[in-house]
C-alpha cells in the first residue's frame, strides 16, 4: 500500500526520510521496519514573531516549489504538453474571427496536438465571444426589418463552419491522443506500483549483497522507462518511490565504498544544477528561465538519485533559494501583465463610454446615422484590439460592452422603424415603374416610347430606398426590362442606318440642284415650285444624326427664296415655320416639339400683356384735359397695337399648327 505523504520535492532528497544509523546491520533492518510515514515537529511558542515570519519565508519557498511540481506534475502525465512552451501564446483577444479561423486551421496541423490545447481553447474563447456578438447584432437587425412577425431569424456564417470544421479535428485528434494516454496512464501506474513494492523487499539481510544491488540498479533502470502516470499520483507515487530508494542506501552501509560513489556522483549532477540555476537566475528572459527551471527539477527529482545525509538539507535548501529567487522574478513578470491587463480594461471601459454616447445622439437622417455606425464598429473594432482584461472582470466588461451595443442598436433602430413607412411607400412606386418598364419593353413605337422610357428612367432615380431584402431583386427587374427595350432600339438604329446615309447622298446633291433654281417672277407658280422642293426634300426621309446641318443648309436657300416671293409678311413667316416643324416631326424628337410649343405660349403671353399695357395708356392719354394735344401719341400707340396684334395672330397660328401635329389623323 502507498504512504500518504506531502507531495514536496523535498523529499526527493530524503530530509524527511528515516534518520537510520550507520552502526550495525541490525539496526538498519529494525529501521526498515519502522512505518514509512513522516513526524511532524510541534514548535514550543507558536505566538513567537520570528517563527511566525519562519512561516511566512517557508510558505513562499513552498509556492515557488509547487509551482515547479505542479507543472511537472501535469507534464509528466503527458510529454507533449511540454512543446506547448516552444509555441507563443498571443492575445488571441485582439485578432479578427478571420485571423482567429487561420491560426485555429495552422494549430490543428500541428502533429502535438495536446501541445497546441491552451491555444486552440483560447481561440475558441475569442471567437466565441466575437461572434456572439455578431449574431445578436444581426437578430436585432433582423427584428427592426422584418415584416411577417412569424419569420424565423436565420444567419449562416461562412466563417463559423470553417471554424467548426477545424476544431472538430482537433476534437477527434484530442480524443483518440486522451484514449491513447489513458490506456498507457494505467498500465504505467500499475508498473511504478509494482517496482515500489519490489524496493520494499530489497532490504533482506539473508539475501547476497550483489544480487540485491544488481536487482535494485534494474529496478532503477525499469523505472526510468516506466512511462508517464496519471498528474493527480505523480508526486505520491515519485515520493514513496524516493522514500523506499534511500531507505535502501541507507541499508546498504554494509558495502559502503559502492554508496558512497553512488551518492558523491548525485551530490555532482546536483551541484550541477544548482549552477546552472545561478546562471538562469540573471537570465533575462525570465518564461525561458522558469521553463529551463522546470526541467531542472525534474532532472533533480526523476534522473539523479540521494546524497549523503550530511549535504541532503544544504544542498536542497540552495535548491529551494534560487527556485523561490526565479519564481519571485515570474511573479513580478505576471505583475506587469497583471498592470497592461488593467491599462486593457481602462481603455476598454473608455470605449464603452464612448459608445454610451453616441447611444443618446439624436440624428434625423440616413446619412448621419452611416457616421454613427462607422464610429461604433471602429470603437468596437479598437474594443476588440485593446488586449486581455483582468480574469475577475472580464465577464463584467463584455457585458457592459454589449449592453452599450445594444442599446445603441435599440436607438438606431427606432430611426429605421419610422422612416420604415416611406421605404415601403418608395417600394410600391419603384414596383409600378417595373411594371410600366415590363408593359413597354417590347414596343416598337421607338419614336413614342424612347422619351417614355428615358422618363421612367429619371423617375426612378428620384426616389428614394426601399426596403432592403427588395432592392436587388427589382433592381434587377426593372434594368432587365430597360435594357431589353434598349437594346431592341438599338438593332432598329442599326437596321436605320444604311437608310439614313442614302437620304443624307441625296439630299446633298439636291441642294445644288435647289441653288440653281431660279423664279419666274409669277408668283403662283414660284409658290407652287417651292412648295414641290419642300415635299421632294421630305420625302428622301431622315439623316444620320451626326449629319443633321444639311437641315440648315437647306432652310438657309428657302429663306432666300421666300424673301425674293412677294408674299405676305404673316404668309411668309408661317410657311418658315410650317417646314421647320414639319422637319423636327419627321426626326421624332418630341422634346424639341414640346419646347417650342412653350416657347410659343410663352410669346403669346407677352404679347398680349403688352397689347393690354398699350390699350391702358391709350386710355390714360384720352381721359387727359390736353388729349387733343396728344393725338398724335395716341395715334402711334394705336399702330404698335396693331401690329402687336398681328404679331398676335401669327404666333397664335403657329401654335395652333403645332397642337394639330398631335392631333389623330
């Protein structure tokens, strides 16, 4: 059965063991016989300061101890996990769930997986905590838009199942090394026990001394390549085997030469240590110095056997001081962190202030509320960025940052809610715009449904957003409709083309033909010729657009021609008229159509307030005492109001032949 003793590296070296004499064999086979356990000394005057202060400096010593025995503990359960010190652990807090995704999908290739855990596990954290955040962040988004109170909230993340996908190797890779490890754990504690029990029956004073230390050397050796053992029994089960281990030496003063070489050679290896534990302990990169430290123990308690009794508490007491000096310079190590991780949690709590703020901001337009959501994701992102909090806050200092979000989120979204109306007002005019686009894209009336189409164009760019989960889908509707329409049209032009250019050859040459012509000087017949040139001119049809200053050309020579007719001046101006218009009809361009038509009305406007102002001072001049003085004003007056109003009636006429052009046939 194993002893129950305190798991202390100390006793490696046996300062707890059995005090046994040196003087007589039977003296060392009584004390082999003594129960294996250790006395506890009760010190007289337990009120007394300076063993109180004993206390304190041996409480330290052993914090430092268990520091070095509880790693070693928990690696000598599983030697991969000591390569987990060649990989840095790095503020997994700070990076993207990008950036975490490739570093889980680097760590998971690795062939150690136990020595990569405390990293996978920290990258779950991070991730977690980020996207969490993300999903609650788009359920709310998805709880301000959505309009049928009985859809469900769905969010698919690329990202997450690559996440997942790759920590679920890990998972399957941990388990099969855990089912491995467990398997070998019991079969090794099994065979330590057993070598400890075969220690106990070594010390026989009938057996042969170099049979009982060729036995005890293979037994030695054994144990070295026993294998790793369960970290909860290591320092139990390492103790009993040192404590069985020295009491043999001890029982070995009958061949004493061979002892004694036994134990100088551990007082070395040990001195040793020691040396180089003076080396490290002015190492300045104190993690390498502890984990070098922590081989060194093991080295000190698993590899090196005793020494003899007179060096056993000096030895181990320098030990124990250098282990408690390295230690110390770790904890001031761990104490600077400790300070950054407090810097972390001020600028992360100023953060959330910040965002606080700009939860209370009243803004009234789409635009500004774009400004606010761009500082809330870069004062998240710097939230993200700042580093690790203290443990004990860390739970508390998410939470505030997420409430700060929420609430943010929450005062955004009553915005959104109210102009939520006009975006499905926008929506029902944008969806009867694609249902005109659709009714038209198959026209052929180019000439009427050009301007129509450029029109529904233009209105659609005057309103405003619609619903989200709607914009692309009749986006995509009412450009498939346009585009169809216009690329219809430009087949057509295509088709046009050649058409265009045998009418502009002719009509180039038919204006040298109209140069020459002369009048007669009969003013019906020239009339009647000018009129056939005008209908010849018409009838070769449109021009390339890019050549239309033939139209100039030849309304230029009808011009001079009109002018050379004794005609009417109202008759004259109204055949002008009569052809430019009939030439703006033949191209189609209802635009210019339409201006000229307000220009006209506009014209006909002033005109008639001119007559109006001219009537009202005749008026003024003819109520005067001295009117008959004036007739001569009055008669001036009375001729520009007549001419006015033949001005009047042209310009009447000529609307009137514009609003017959838009008259059905």
């Amino acid at each position: 059965m194993l002893e129950e003793k305190n798991d202390n590296l100390q006793e490696a070296d046996g300062k707890l063991g059995i005090d046994i004499s040196d003087s007589t064999q039977d003296d060392t086979i009584e004390a082999a016989k003594q129960p294996e356990t250790v006395t506890e000394t009760t010190l007289s005057n337990p009120e007394n300061e300076v063993e109180e202060t004993a206390e304190i400096e041996e409480s330290d010593h052993q914090s430092a101890l268990d520091a070095i025995t509880n790693s070693n503990a928990e690696e000598g359960e599983d030697e991969t996990l000591k390569e987990r010190h060649d990989i840095p652990m790095k503020d997994y807090d700070t990076f993207s769930l990008d950036a975490l995704v490739d570093e889980l999908k680097k760590l998971v290739n690795t062939d150690k997986t136990m020595s990569v855990k405390d990293h996978i596990e920290e990258i779950k954290k991070s991730f977690l905590l980020q996207y969490n955040h993300l999903i609650e962040e788009k359920r709310e988004e998805f709880n301000a838009s959505k309009e049928d109170p009985n859809e469900e909230f769905e969010y698919h993340s690329p990202l997450k199942s690559k996440f997942d996908e790759y920590y679920n190797v890990f998972r399957e890779k941990r388990n099969a090394h855990f089912k491995h490890l467990q398997t070998n754990l019991k079969s090794n504690l099994e065979n330590r026990l057993a070598i400890v029990e075969e220690l106990k029956e070594l010390i026989n004073p009938q057996a042969n001394i170099k049979d009982t230390l060729k036995h005890f050397n293979d037994l030695r050796e054994r144990w070295k390549n026993a294998g790793a053992i369960p970290k909860d029994k290591y320092n139990h089960v390492w103790n009993n085997y040192h404590f069985h281990v020295e009491n043999f030496y001890d029982y070995l003063h009958l061949d004493r030469e061979a002892r004694d070489l036994d134990f100088k050679h551990n007082l070395e290896q040990k001195q040793k240590i020691i040396a180089r534990v003076e080396e490290l302990v002015n190492e300045a990169d104190v993690s390498k110095a502890f984990r070098e430290l922590q081989d060194l123990h093991r080295l000190w308690k698993e590899d090196i056997g005793p020494v003899s009794k007179e060096h056993r508490d000096s030895i181990w007491n320098t030990f124990s001081e250098l282990t408690k000096k390295i230690h110390d310079k770790r904890e001031v190590l761990f104490e600077s962190q400790r300070a950054n991780e407090q810097q972390n949690l001020e600028t992360k709590k100023d953060i959330i202030s910040k965002i606080e703020v700009l939860g209370t901001e009243k803004v009234n337009s789409h635009s500004q509320w774009l400004v606010q959501i761009q500082k809330v994701e870069a004062l998240r992102n710097e939230f993200f960025a700042a580093g690790k909090v203290p443990s004990e806050v860390n739970e508390e200092t998410w939470a505030s940052f997420k409430s700060a979000v929420r609430n943010f989120n929450a005062f955004k979204n009553s915005f959104y809610k109210d102009i939520k109306k006009d975006q499905n007002d926008n929506l029902n005019k944008k969806m009867a715009l694609v249902a005109k686009a659709k009714e038209l894209q198959e026209s052929t009336d180019f000439g009427s449904t050009t301007p129509i189409m450029k029109q529904i164009q233009e209105e659609w760019k005057q309103i405003g957003h619609v619903p989200k989960k709607y914009s692309d889908k009749i986006w995509k509707e009412f450009k498939d409709a346009c585009n169809h329409y216009f690329d219809k049209l430009k087949e057509h032009k295509s088709e046009e083309n050649a058409d265009e250019v045998a009418a502009f050859d002719n009509k180039k040459a038919y204006l040298d033909i109209l140069r020459a012509y002369q009048l007669t000087g009969d003013h019906k017949t020239d009339l009647d010729a000018i009129k056939q040139h005008i209908e010849i001119w018409k009838s070769y049809g449109k021009v390339p657009f890019s050549r239309r200053h033939i139209e100039g050309k030849f309304n230029k020579i009808l011009d001079a021609l009109f002018e050379k007719l004794s005609l009417s001046k109202k008759e004259s101006e109204m055949m002008r008229f009569s052809n430019r218009i009939d030439s703006l009809s033949d191209s189609n361009d209802t635009r210019k159509l339409d201006n000229e038509k307000i220009f006209i009305m506009r014209k006909i406007e002033e005109v008639q307030n001119e007559i109006f102002q001219l009537e009202n001072n005749i008026q003024f001049f003819t109520n005067t005492k001295n009117a008959k003085k004036e007739n001569s004003i009055v008669t001036e007056v009375r001729k520009n109001i007549a001419i006015h109003k033949e001005s009047l009636d042209v310009w009447k006429d000529k609307l009137k032949q514009l609003r017959n052009l838009n008259q059905p046939e």
